[in-house]
C-alpha cells in the first residue's frame, strides 16, 4: 500500500478510535434509526449498535464494552432498571443514558440507584441529547429539568424518609451536594465556594466515601433519601 494511503488508513483509525462509541436501546425500530443518523452526524460519535430489548442491550454492553448506552425504560425481555444494573455489573466503565418517556419518581430513584448517569425525556431536544452523552461520558451526571423538580419536591416533603446514617456529612460537603443537585458542574462550584475544582472534587470523593456510592447521581439519590441535604424549591439547570 503506498506510503500515502497507509497515512490516511492511520489517520482514520485514530479518528474512529477516538470517537464515543454509543449503543442505541429502544424497542421502536423508527427512533433507533432516527438517533442512530442524528449520532453518526456528530464528528466525536460513533453508534457501534442497535438493541431492540433489554437482554440484547446487556449482551451488546458486554460484548463491545461502548462509552455510552442510551436506553428506554420499557422494553421487551428485560427493562431499563434491570439491564442498568446487569450492565454495570459486567461493563462497569459505561455510562448509562436513560432516554424514556416515562418521569415517574420511582422510574428515577430506581435507574439512578441501578448505576444509570443521566436520565432524559424523549420531550428534549436533540442537542440536550447530544450535550448529554458528552457530559456522563466526561464522569458528570445529567438529569432532565422536570426530574430533578420532582426529586426536589419529593426530598423537602419527606426530607429524613431513611434517616441520616451513621456518618454525616460536614457543612461544606452537604453544601458541595447541595449544588450538585441544583446543576452545577465542579466549574461552577469552585466559583460559587471560591474554592478550586481541584478542591470541589476532593469534597466529592469524601462524600462518595462516606455514602458508599459510586457516582454524582448516586450521592444525590442517597442524599434526597437519607436527608443528608436541604435543597430549595429550585431546578437551577439539568445538569447534576
């Protein structure tokens, strides 16, 4: 192959392999198809597969270890719930982006507490989506606006539903929860606090230890449940 043509080749390896590597769940033939074009549009995506039930996603989660699955809620075989956790277990380095049309409290609590990053409706935009994959990819967490109204109105109705648990929080950790919650990224902390983002994460890897989680969207689930944060009646972004 001529030395020219092998540049190219390389080149274009390294394009693909640099690419998010997503999996598409839905039973909807059509919408798989819709977001697998809208995807493959976006110079850093790459859609490796189409899953249309739960089993297939696991097995496609497995197999091909992607960055991101997007994935419904009801879906034949096995639901969203349990194939999040099924693909945690096995494909723990993937993040799971929940696209559904379903915003029941306990779809939320239940996907979240499985391992799910993100969790949107099929109502937002096709940039939200796109920002969204970037975003869990990058190790943060998204939640649609309408969502995390919900758990904000379900955690100040019944703000200590688990209790506290045996380790608190200190002042400043609950704070640093406290905006997670409301959408802010560690960027935004850090400016809210005055404090670094170098500080902004140190808070939260004490946090996640002190809550046995593994995840932004885990510590605010186990936050809203235990009433380890007080958070006011404000969506403040959809990003968590």
């Amino acid at each position: 192959m001529p030395k020219r043509a092998v540049a190219a080749y390389n080149c274009l390896k390294l394009r693909t392999r640099n690419k998010l590597r997503v999996v598409i769940a839905d039973d909807h033939a059509l919408l798989r198809e819709a977001l697998h074009r809208a995807l493959d549009g976006e110079g850093d995506m790459e859609v490796v597969a189409e899953a249309g039930d739960g089993e297939e996603a696991v097995r496609l989660a497995s197999e091909l270890r992607p960055d991101v699955v997007v994935m419904d809620i009801v879906m034949p075989k096995l639901n969203g719930i349990e194939a999040t956790k099924k693909i945690k277990e096995t494909a723990a380095s993937t993040a799971i982006l929940i696209l559904t049309a379903y915003d029941d409290e306990e779809y939320v609590l239940g996907l979240l507490d499985a391992g799910a990053a993100g969790y949107l409706l099929k109502s937002a935009r096709g940039r939200d989506l796109v920002d969204a994959i970037r975003t869990i990819q990058s190790g943060e967490s998204v939640l649609h606006p309408n969502i995390i109204a919900k758990l904000l109105k379900r955690a100040i109705a019944a703000p200590a539903r688990e209790g506290r648990g045996p380790e608190l929080l200190s002042e400043r950790e609950s704070k640093v929860l406290e905006l997670v919650a409301l959408g802010m990224g560690n960027r935004e902390i850090g400016e809210k606090l005055f404090v670094s983002q170098r500080t902004v994460k140190a808070h939260l890897t004490s946090i996640f230890n002190k809550l046995n989680v593994a995840s932004r969207s885990e510590a605010i689930v186990k936050g809203l449940k235990c009433g380890l944060i007080t958070l006011e009646d404000s969506t403040g972004g959809s990003r968590i």
